[in-house]
C-alpha cells in the first residue's frame, strides 16, 4: 500500500513490469468507498531498466482524507503495477514543544504544546 498525502509532495518509486516505453503511462483509481472510477497520465520523471523502478509525481484531485484506492498503472492496455493508495493528513508539524518544569525555568520555543517536566 501506497500512502497519499494531503499537503505536501508526492512523489513515488514502484517497482513495475518491464516498460519499453514511459510516454504512455495511464494510472486508474478506483475509489474504494465510492466505487467511482479515475484515470489520468504519468509523467515518470525517471525510469531505470535496470531494476525496473519507475518514479513519478501523482496528484489526486477529489483526494479525501481516509479515502482509499485500487490503482493500476498501465502502459497501453498492458497493466505494468496494481497495488492500492491510501489518503492521509500530513504529518509533518512545524510548530515546537513547549517545555517546562515545575518553577517554569526551562522554556524552549511557545507554542501551543506544552509539556511539564515533574522534577
């Protein structure tokens, strides 16, 4: 399973049937809850022969968080990689834990999270 997420890039590596050719690439999605039907180009921003590792970005417009997909990447008619996408939240934070001890000597960064250190 694949993850998907929300904010922020999405870049993936798969390990896919031998291509002769990386201009043709289609992706279908079938959402799982839903049961509608998506299908949109590759643009593989690589493709090593060797190990047969195709890498390439991937949007998903009526992504939803919780959402979950049946993909099949495919080249011509010919499917290439099946596997399943999963829709998250990102979970990267930018925001720093606030520390402190019982006389509030120690403060690191003020934030919103704040945990206190029982000395």
């Amino acid at each position: 399973m694949q993850v998907y997420f929300l904010s922020g890039s999405n870049n993936y590596t798969l390990r896919t049937e031998q291509l002769a050719n990386t201009s043709s690439l289609t992706i279908h999605l079938q959402d799982m809850y839903l049961l509608t039907n998506t299908s949109q180009s590759v643009s593989a921003s690589s493709w090593d022969s060797y190990e047969s590792m195709l890498t390439f970005p991937l949007t998903i417009a009526s992504a939803s968080e919780g959402s979950e997909y049946r993909a099949t990447i495919k080249s011509g008619s010919c499917a290439v990689w099946n596997g399943s996408i999963s829709v998250m939240k990102a979970q990267i934070s930018s925001s720093k834990a606030n520390y402190e001890n019982q006389n509030n000597q120690y403060i690191s960064n003020v934030t919103d999270n704040e945990y206190i250190i029982m000395d």
